[in-house]
C-alpha cells in the first residue's frame, strides 16, 4: 500500500516535473475529447479543417478505444491511431493521449468476472456502460498496465504527443471479496492490531468487536445503521485504491516520456477522492464541470467555486478537461446554453486561472448513451449556432495567450476543505440530514464571491500564513494537527471565522470532550456548547438583524469580544455569533445577504477588499496577474465603471472610465 504525506505536498520525484506550461507552450489550449473511433476515416479530414478553422490547438483522443486497441486478449490494433496521431500532428493539433483503462473492453469481464465491481448489495455491475472494474482487481490492473505499457512504449516519441491522461473520472466503488481482502490489508497497515481497529471503530457498540481480521468486510447492506467509523475508513481506503490505479499507470508512462505531463479529470467536487492527495501526484490538475444553465448565476457561482478549488489543489494554472458547449443529456430536463454563454464561462474559467479550456467532446456521437450530450461540432454541424460560438471562443482565448498563460490569480482569503472530514459528515445518522457539506460551501463561496473577494481553497493543515483571512463553512472532523495548525494562524494574527458543527470529531470520529474541542472552544469564547439545535426545512431562527437557515447551538459564552445574539424562541438571548479577538464563530447559515455582509466586515477588518467596489449584482470582477475580467452573468446589459484607461484585450479597444457589457458579455482589462 502507498504512504500517505502531507496532503498537497509535492510527490518526491529524481528531478523537476513537467507542468502544464510544458504542454500549452505559451498558448492557451483549446479542443476537447475527440473519439474518430466512431466515424468513418473519411470524416477525419472534415474534421481536422473544421479544428483549424475554430482555431483548436489539443485534443484529447483515445480515453475509450480499449476494445478498439485491444479487441481480443493480448492481440493489438494501433493502425487507425497511428494514421490518426500523424493526420492530427499534420494539421497542428496537439494531442493528450489517454490510457483507456476506465472502459475495460467485455472480453475482460467475461473471461475474469473478477474484474467486476460489487456494490454494498452484492450486485455486479456488469459491462454495457464505464467504470467497470475493480481498483483492488490483480487482474483489472495487470491487464490495464500491459495496454498502457504499449501504448506509451509505442508513441513516446510521437511528435503529436503533448500530455498524458489517465483513465477517466476516477468514480468506482467495489464490495467484493478481492476488494474486502484488499481492505482488511490496508487496515493493517494502518492499525496494526486488531485491539487497536477495534478502539478506532468504536467497535464496543453493539457489540461489532472483531476477533480475527478475517471477519473485517466492507461496508456491505446491514439491517440497520452500518458502523460509520468503518464506512469513513472504507472511502479512504477506496480512494486510496484508485490512487494506486492512477499511479501505476502514470508510472509507466511517465518513464517512457520523462519529459511530458500527466494528468487525470477530477469531477467537481467529487466525494469519492481526496483530491488534495491525489492532486500532489498529478503533474498537471485538471477537473470536469457542468454547470446547469437554466440559471446562469447560479452556474457561475458553481463554477467559481470548483474553479477556485482547483486552482488551489493546482497551486497555480490548471485544466479545465471537460464542459459542455451546450446541453448535457443526464439532468431529466437537459437545457441548452444560451446564446454566449459557453463562451462566458470558459472565459470565467480563464479568469480563475485555467490555461486549457476543453469541452467533451468535440463531434456530437450519433449513437450510444451520450448522442443527446452537446459537443463543439454538433448535429447542426459547422452551421450551427455552437460551433460557430466555439469559433469565437477560440479567436478570444488565441487573443489573451500571450497575456494571461502562466499568471497567477491573486487571493487573501482561504476557504478551508477537507474530504475526510466531508467523509465524516456524511453518515447515516446524524443531527440533520437537511443538508451536506457541498450546501455549505457553496453558500459560504457565493457570500465571498458576491463580495467580490476572490478566494483560494486550502486543506486545514496547510501552511496559512499567506492569507489575512481563513474561512471554515465546516470542517466536523479536524485532526490535532489541523487544530493546531488554526491556533498558531490566529496566534500569528491571522483572522478565522468558522461555521457551526465544526472540530466535533477526531480523526476516527470519535466526538471529542464537550462535544467540541476545547482549544477551540476557548479560541472563540465558549464555554460550554450546551446543544445542537437542527432547524427543519424551510424553518430559520431570528437574529439581531438576519435571519438563520439550517442550523443552530445552544452556546453558554465564555467573555467574547463580541456577540450577535438569537431573538425569541428557545435560545433567546443567546449568541449566534461569537468573536474572541480575530476568531469568529458563527453557529447557524445567515441568510445569503447576510453573510455576504458579515464576511464582507470580517475581511475588510483583516486588510482585504474586494477587487472593484460598485458592481452591478450579476457582474463578477476577477484579477489574473496584470489582467481584470469582467464578467456579466445577468440577461441584461450593464456598464461597469472602471478607473482609468484599459485596452480590453478582446475587442483591442480602448476603455476610459466605464465599460459596457452585453447580455452574457464579457471584458479583459489591461492597464
């Protein structure tokens, strides 16, 4: 089993990586996922002109060509990727070549049913659709290092080669025996005894003491409440099996191609990773994102978020793999995007620091489960309504490469996240099920973001000493070090405001004493947490000048600086929110107008302000190094003032004083 290190930190290597700036080589890449496969040849060469004319510059080719590359064990097809890499090269597109291991072709399953994933029933998910292996399979992986091992052996040297990508959308759970034998290993790992398993899973209740490793199982169907101590393990464990996956196939590659990045596609705001983990073994970070576009501001605000959470696992420009140019196929209702709006958000992408913006996929399938999925080329073909966007899109992003490529998105606040403590937080039984930790940052990012004050994300035991403020929507489980980690920040005179149910849990979710550490309860001024109060939906409690959504505490204070009390009800009188010195405790959700103005205060004490003051509500204003995006994401037109004189870079004109900004519109500033 791999060592965990110390989340985010760089994986050790003999010299220095390869990053994105490799592979972009001073553009910004444009294309998407491009599977010929599908076609007959004759439509390559449409389509490689119609690349050209959109002004794409990568593709991503072979994620799913497995069966095609392999079609019986051991036997191989390469011929139609060989002609395919060299038409590519030939027409100056760059291509990001995938290992096909996330479609494993049937023969597999047929002929090692093992390969095969189990849910918690016992179920088998058959083949038919993707993801169906195990990642504890000695088979799945054996036969998925051999085809990885020709394809990089096979074109290393290719010129068109400019990035590798593996697998596809890491997803997959398995509750098999193989997988169970796998678990009980990495328990041992991590335990070492059974005494200490036991302790660590609170295995006393009733009465689940285990006598042999023999009898530890995943978490597979119970009649009742499944031990949320071994389900918290069992994520870990499934994230670290897949990260084994990833690694081993990245390892071949990359000693084929020492010189080439390697990548995989997050999803946003996936569960089922530690994404701070398995982005410090990534060369490249890069992530998948489907906003809805019934709402456009609501979009936004979701794609900011996971485009600042990437950004931050990235440490720096990152890869927007995947989104839709127009409508998806999975929502039940699937909207088209509006006109401007794909290309909007790929330039709020830019703007938050991507230097690649790619889309799946590049021509609309006819056939299959994705034929109704939007794609840059689609059934209305080069005279449709999206590509001819995506033609602008390229034209814009050809235009700011030179002024935007490898420049950083600066940010003084800190939103803290970490999966295991999501992990934690989402069992079965808990105070509230009204609600997740997704609900929670979202509404704590939207409050920043509407404020104006762009944010990076960190893990808890990240060095913080580089943001005035750290925001915590809510972090249930914190380790020592985490806890620590917080208390030298505020020490040092760094300000932290937390949300409510935050350091109840250690790192086993054993509850701590008190019902909350009491280092941070005497960081913020309580005394005693006397209660944990869940609000029903649509049921809020009243405060001295807002209102409370989802949550609240009963908290006996112990001497705050400062103290917003409840009004009326149960805890009358009682403190909503609580400030010992530069630490804040807020024990329910404001309503969004009201934490938008909290933290509004809250930052403007700790020396950081918002990027432009004065904005219309449906504007975003985001800074890239010497560059300010402007960003309307309303159904109206608006006009921003702006101090000074600026050259919007996509239009080349001259901007004094205020500019204006179309439905869907957009502006890039420079000074």
């Amino acid at each position: 089993m791999s060592t965990p290190r110390t989340p985010g930190a760089p994986r050790p290597t003999d010299g220095q990586r390869p990053t994105l700036a490799d592979a972009t080589r001073g553009r910004l890449l444009f294309g998407g996922d491009y599977n010929p496969e599908q076609w007959p040849e004759q439509v390559w060469q449409d389509d490689v002109r119609l690349m050209r004319e959109a002004g794409v510059t990568s593709v991503t080719v072979g994620v799913f060509s497995w069966s095609r590359l392999e079609p019986r064990p051991g036997e191989r097809n390469f011929g139609w990727l060989d002609r395919l890499l060299d038409l590519l090269h030939d027409n100056g597109v760059g291509v990001v070549l995938a290992t096909p291991t996330a479609s494993p072709p049937p023969w597999l399953g047929r002929l090692h049913p093992e390969t095969l994933p189990r849910d918690a029933d016992g179920h088998v998910e058959w083949w038919g659709g993707r993801q169906h292996f195990s990642p504890s399979s000695t088979t799945y992986r054996r036969h998925a290092a051999a085809i990885t091992e020709d394809l990089a052996a096979r074109y290393a040297r290719h010129p068109a080669l400019t990035m590798w990508h593996i697998n596809n959308e890491y997803c997959t759970y398995d509750h098999g025996d193989e997988a169970a034998a796998a678990f009980r290993r990495w328990l041992r790992e991590r335990y070492r005894t059974l005494d200490a398993l036991n302790d660590a899973w609170g295995t006393a209740f009733w009465g689940q003491e285990h006598d042999s490793w023999d009898g530890v199982l995943p978490p597979r169907r119970t009649h009742y409440l499944k031990n949320p101590a071994q389900v918290l393990d069992f994520r870990r464990f499934t994230s670290d099996m897949l990260l084994e996956c990833f690694t081993a196939e990245r390892d071949i590659v990359t000693r084929h191609t020492p010189h080439l990045p390697v990548t995989t596609n997050f999803m946003p705001l996936w569960e089922g990773q530690d994404a701070w983990r398995w982005a410090a073994e990534e060369d490249v970070v890069s992530v998948d994102l489907y906003p809805d576009p019934r709402d456009p501001l609501a979009g936004a605000r979701h794609g900011a978020l996971v485009q600042d959470l990437t950004r931050s696992q990235a440490r720096g420009p990152w890869m927007l793999m995947e989104q839709a140019a127009s409508a998806v196929n999975w929502r039940g209702v699937n909207h088209p995007k509006p006109r401007g709006l794909n290309r909007l958000w790929s330039l709020q992408a830019v703007a938050r620091g991507a230097d690649a913006v790619c889309s799946f996929q590049w021509r609309q399938s006819r056939q299959g489960a994705e034929k109704f999925h939007s794609a840059m080329l689609g059934h209305a073909g080069e005279r449709g309504r999206t590509f001819q966007e995506v033609k602008r899109i390229g034209a814009d992003l050809a235009r700011l490469a030179p002024h935007v490529t490898g420049t950083a998105v600066p940010a003084g606040i800190a939103v803290l996240h970490d999966w295991h403590s999501w992990w934690a937080s989402d069992q079965e039984a808990r105070p509230s099920t009204r609600f997740g930790l997704p609900d929670l940052l979202h509404a704590w990012h939207r409050a920043l973001m509407e404020a104006h004050l762009t944010t990076d994300f960190a893990h808890p035991e990240h060095d913080l000493s580089g943001y005035r403020l750290v925001v915590v929507p809510q972090l249930y489980l914190l380790t020592d070090a985490a806890i620590d980690n917080l208390l030298a920040y505020v020490r040092r005179g760094g300000t932290l405001v937390s949300g409510f149910h935050t350091g109840v849990a250690d790192r086993d979710d054993r509850i701590r004493p008190g019902g909350m550490d009491a280092r941070l309860r005497e960081l913020f001024g309580i005394r005693v947490l006397h209660e944990w109060w869940p609000l029903e939906t649509g049921e809020t409690v009243a405060c001295a000048g807002f209102t409370g959504t989802l949550w609240s505490e009963e908290i006996e204070p112990a001497d705050p600086d400062e103290t917003i009390p409840y009004e009326g009800g149960e805890l009358d009188g009682l403190p909503a929110v609580l400030r010992r010195g530069r630490a804040w405790y807020v024990s329910t959700l404001p309503e969004p107008a009201a934490l938008r103005s909290l933290l509004t205060r809250i930052a403007a004490d700790a020396g950081v302000h918002p990027v432009l003051a004065g904005l219309p509500p449906t504007v975003e204003a985001v800074r890239r190094g010497e560059l300010l995006f402007l960003l309307n994401h309303g159904g109206a037109p608006v006009t921003v003032a702006v101090p000074g004189t600026h050259t919007d870079l996509l239009t080349g004109t001259a901007v004094t004083g205020e500019v204006a900004l179309g439905r869907h519109g957009a502006a890039v500033l420079r000074p």
